[in-house]
C-alpha cells in the first residue's frame, strides 16, 4: 500500500491535510511534517483543521500557517486523513473532504475499519508520525530539520515520553534518526512539558479536587468541568496530559478523564497499564483507540455516566 500512496503523491498537485477534532500531538506534528515535505517536493499543500491549535504546540514549524477554513475545497485533487479511525472524526467539514477525488488515510488506531481505497494502517505503531517517518524513508526523501522536529514531536507525545508499551525498537530507531536530522529533544520536551500558562495549573487543581480511587476495581478517575474552565480561565486543551496523573497511582490499571463538552455530554478519555484492554470499554459507548488508550462521547448526567462506565469495566 505504501508504494501506492507514493504514486498517489507522485501524481496528485493540490493536497488538503486534515486530522480529528481536538487536536494532540502526534496529529499536528504529522500533518505539519506531511506539509513540509509536500511542499519541499514543489506541490501545493495546506493543513486544515477544525480546531485551533493548543497553546502548547503553537512552536511547531509551519503551526502558524494551519488553516481552519477552506474556500475552495473543490480545488484540491489529493487530501491526507491522518490519526483517524473514521472520517467524521475531522469535524463538520468531513462530507467537504470526502468529495475530494483522492483520499489517503494513515493511522494506526485498533478501531479503524479503513474507510479509504488508500490507507497506511497498523495498530502497533507507536503514532501516526511513525508511520509517516517510514513512508517518508521509503520515498528516499530527505528529512529536513522541520519534518524532523515536527515527526519527534508526533513520536514523544503518543508514547508519552516513550513510556508506554507501543515503543518498540523500531521507535526508538525512527526516533533517533530524527534526532540525528535535527530535531531537539530538550527543546522540543520543554517546549510541550513544560511551558505551562498558569491557568492550567489551576485548572489541574480543579480536576484532582475530583479525584477518584476504586482500589477494589483498581479504577481512578477525574473529571473537568465547565464551571472549572470559568473559575481557572482555562480551555479544555488545556487538559491534555491530565489523564496521565491518576494512571501513575499504584494500585491503579485504569485512568479515566471525564471532560464536559455539553450540558449532558462527556467525553471520556481512557488509560491502563500492562494488558488492561480500555478500547474494549470505550467501543462499548461508540468509540475507539488503542489497547492501553482510548476515548468516547457518552450522553447523560455524570453520576449515572460514571456507574455505567463503572458497570462496563467490571464485566472486562
């Protein structure tokens, strides 16, 4: 399949690069590194999404230029769906992009049932920016200092840190290729890590003043509200990272992020450790992910949301 996406890019002149709504790292630093190398080729390229980019990715190069609208969409011959399982996952505008002749997905969620003829897919890639380092290596292209930073940046967010079980040897090689090409860890970690606004510590406070510990199920929980975001001053990309908190308590396998997006909706963000299987959990309410991560909308009042997720892992 790879060399026929390389035909496809061969071929194609004006790309569209686009990933889900709510945005992460690995889904900017691929689509900015798929950029840079598209335009080093002498094509048109421009990424859209539908949400603006979190603070703490604005450093990427060639962040400043993502577009979130698209005039002229019927202009574009070739577009590149990156780290989605399903097409509605970019936004309102996945009707738009679904017209466009020549549709390429690379992913490497578990859920993903390939909605496009053209498609780089594998579950046990660490990231999707793995995957497109080595579509980029099986092109002979050459990695500059961007696609590098942009690729590392994609790597180190969804292995957080190269800690979790998806970093693989081959990880670890593609990532330090990037590093011999240019890109900077300390930089690139301080810059995502540690480079905090002040509201978002203050916001963190909020979530752990909810914290949850179910040792008997080996459960912990937080959740973040909209009336934490007016109280700290915060935005909900703020709460990237949160997750991650409750996770590291001992005794705990599954981490669970309640995040407020309507007046009874939530999404639930999902972690585990070692073979805990929370996509399991999360296709139970419609959504996906991977083994050790995954997320989901859930509809109702919070408490009643909270015992049927409850309900969901004790019958794993």
């Amino acid at each position: 399949m790879i060399k026929n996406i390389i035909a496809a890019i061969a071929a194609g002149q004006k790309f569209l690069i686009t990933a889900h709504v709510r945005l992460d790292g690995d889904a900017l630093g691929s689509e900015l590194a798929l950029c840079a190398l598209l335009r080093g080729m002498g094509k048109q390229a421009l990424v859209f999404n539908q949400d603006s980019t979190p603070e703490r990715y604005r450093f990427l190069p060639g962040a400043k230029d993502i577009a979130h609208q698209v005039p002229d969409m019927e202009t574009y011959d070739t577009g590149f769906v990156l780290d989605c399982s399903e097409l509605d996952r970019v936004g309102d505008i996945a009707g738009a992009i679904a017209a466009i002749p020549t549709l390429i997905n690379i992913d490497h969620h578990v859920s993903n049932g390939g909605f496009c003829d053209l498609r780089l897919l594998d579950p046990q890639a660490s990231s999707t920016g793995e995957l497109l380092y080595r579509l980029i290596r099986d092109m002979k292209t050459p990695l500059t200092k961007d696609i590098c930073t942009n690729l590392y940046a994609a790597i180190l967010t969804d292995t957080g840190g190269f800690r979790y079980s998806s970093t693989r040897a081959e990880t670890l090689r593609a990532a330090g290729d990037l590093v011999a090409g240019g890109a900077d860890p300390q930089w690139i970690s301080e810059n995502i890590y540690e480079n905090d606004p002040p509201s978002r510590l203050r916001l963190l406070a909020k979530a752990l003043e909810t914290l949850q510990l179910d040792l008997t199920h080996r459960v912990a929980s937080m959740v973040v509200s909209f009336d934490h975001l007016r109280e700290t001053g915060a935005t909900m990309d703020q709460t990237d990272g949160f997750i991650d908190i409750p996770r590291t308590v001992r005794g705990i396998d599954i981490a669970l992020l309640y995040s407020q997006m309507g007046d009874r909706l939530y999404k639930l963000s999902l972690r585990s450790k070692g073979a805990v299987n929370v996509e399991k959990i999360a296709s139970l309410f419609g959504g996906g992910g991977h083994i050790n991560a995954a997320a989901c909308r859930i509809e109702g009042d919070l408490p009643d949301i909270q015992s049927r997720v409850l309900d969901a892992i004790k019958s794993l």
